[in-house]
C-alpha cells in the first residue's frame, strides 16, 4: 500500500475551481430552536438547494469535466439509486455528452423521471439480486462507455469534498462535523477537505440502522457487507462500503452512528416545520442524528451537512404524516 493519500486538500480546491460557475454555492442555514435542542451552534450546509436537488452533481461534474473530447464524444455510464443518476445525466448534458445510467427497478418515480428529463437513457435492474457494478461495467463495454461509478473514484470523492469546503470557508473552524454515509463518497471528500483545513476536527458518519455497513467495516478493520438494506433512506441502501473510500473514511472519519428510520422522519418533519426546507430520508439522517441524541459529547460549534432533497410531494407527506395516521 502506499501513503499518499488517493485525493487530498488540494484536490479539493482543483474541483471547486471547476465546479465554480456552474454547481451552486449553496446556503447555510441557522436555527436558534435547533441550537437549544442540541445544545450547540449548528450550521446545516443545505446541499438540497444544489443542482440537481442533491451534492452528487459536485462530484459528477468534477469526474465529467475532466474526460478526455474522445470519451465524452462516446458518451458516459453510471449506475445509481437516483441522484448520482441525475448529476451524471446533467453533468453530460452541460458537457456535450450522453448518459446511460442503470437503476434499481424501485427507484422513486420522480428520480427516474428527472434522470430521464436530463437526457439520459435509463435501464433498470433489481437490486435484491443482481450486482450493480458488475453490471454497470458490463454496460459499459458492451457500449463502449465511459464509467463513472456513484463514489468510488477520486474524482468524484474530490467534488463531494467541495460541500465541506464551502461550508468551512464560509463558517470558519468548526469542532465537529456530521455528514451521511452510503458508499463513502462524500463523507471521504468531506473529511479530506475538514481535516486539511482543520486537523482536530471531529468528523462524524451516519447511516440507518439497517445499512449500517460502515460502522460495522470500521469496527472489523476491513470492509464488510450486510444484506441489501431495507430503509426509507434509500440512497444510503448500501451493501457494501467502496473500495477508494473505505481506505480515506478508515483513516479519517472518527466516528459512526447510526439512525432508525424514525428518527428520520422526525429530522424531516423538523426540517420542514422549522427550516422550512425540504429534506429526502438519506439527505435528513445526519440532522437526525444530533436531535435524537446520538451524538456523545455534542461540541459547541457543529457542521451538519444536508445532503439532498429530491423527493416527491406524495412521498414527503406519507414518511411526515403523524405515526397514528400511517
């Protein structure tokens, strides 16, 4: 192995350089309310405002952009649950290319549908017993398409860590910060950028209780897998932790937790009723976290990354409704 890290600070800064102009610079948001509920001063970076709805179009874009005219003239592959799809049918769209994208069969219908209004050609797959990047590869030969797979791939895991950056340019030092886990993109970007800047900050994984891959990989010392997860956090529905971010979250990321399905729910409809911003399940589950107390120890001055809010308005009503009426 060798120990220079697969993407670091300066990395980084070269995808915010590319990505400035055309992804969003995207708000952060206070609440006096949510600060008394945790005790801290939180500063929610709201990436449910960037294109696309979700922070996946920072690392689509930055992996994209970087393709030689030959491949993008040739078109590009990904396989995704929904947001990286529709980064990546963006992203090739904004650069003259095409996107053919595999997605499990029950995607939501209006991920679908927006990676399809972007331009992209959709084929579908069921994810409880065919392997996604087996398939995706196999997708992209057969075409002769370029993969650009949801996070592993350092130039992807270099434009997720731009939320970070931002967050932390626009903030200043922060104790802890706290960003959702699914295959490990972002929370690697994140924390690449964090610890560059601020070596003593605390970075802080989450995922649902039942995908819980990560926490179980950092414990064991090597990746492990758990079934395919069944949770309302669909876009953190990982088996497995990635093979480029495992390594960087090994070495990076201090801590776990993880968040029931519940508590989502509750972190969604407190985001609605006192933000006013709309969050899906996986883009709720690291605000989740600070208010159902899983944090120890909460620190005085937390970031919390709000990673997407594509989700549709019959969705967002049945996971909100009261318990009693569900």
């Amino acid at each position: 192995m060798t120990s220079t890290p697969l993407v670091t600070l300066d990395d980084v800064r070269d995808a915010a350089a590319r990505l400035k102009g055309v992804a969003h610079r995207t708000p952060v948001l206070r609440s006096r309310t949510l600060d008394a509920r945790v005790g801290a001063e939180v500063h929610l970076k709201c990436e449910n405002f960037q294109r696309i709805g979700a922070f996946k179009f920072r690392g689509a874009y930055n992996a994209v952009s970087r393709l030689t005219p030959e491949q993008l003239s040739k078109g590009i592959a990904s396989f995704s649950s929904g947001n990286h799809a529709q980064a990546i049918a963006l992203a090739a769209r904004e650069t003259g290319s095409s996107a053919v994208i595999l997605m499990p069969e029950d995607t939501p219908r209006s991920k679908r549908e927006a990676a399809e209004g972007y331009g992209a050609e959709v084929v579908t797959y069921d994810r409880y017993s065919g392997d996604r990047t087996a398939l995706g590869q196999e997708l992209a030969a057969d075409r002769g398409l370029t993969l650009i797979p949801p996070y592993d791939h350092p130039d992807v895991i270099a434009g997720q860590g731009t939320a970070a950056l931002e967050l932390l340019e626009d903030v200043g030092a922060l104790d802890a910060l706290v960003a959702p886990v699914g295959g490990g993109g972002l929370i690697a970007g994140s924390s690449t950028a964090a610890k560059g800047l601020y070596p003593d900050i605390r970075v802080i994984g989450v995922e649902p209780e039942a995908g819980d891959d990560t926490k179980r990989s950092l414990e064991a010392g090597r990746r492990v897998s758990v079934p395919v997860p069944r949770t309302i956090a669909d876009g953190q529905a990982i088996e497995t932790p990635g093979e480029l971010t495992f390594p960087i979250n090994q070495r990076l990321v201090d801590e776990v937790v993880l968040v029931s399905d519940d508590e989502i729910r509750a972190a969604m409809r407190f985001a609605f009723e006192r933000l006013k911003i709309v969050a899906e399940p996986s883009g709720a589950t690291a605000l989740a976290a600070l208010l159902a107390g899983r944090l120890t120890d909460v620190p005085p001055r937390v970031g919390v990354i709000v990673s997407g809010g594509n989700i549709n308005t019959h969705r967002f009503a049945e996971l909100c409704a009261d318990p009693a009426e569900r």
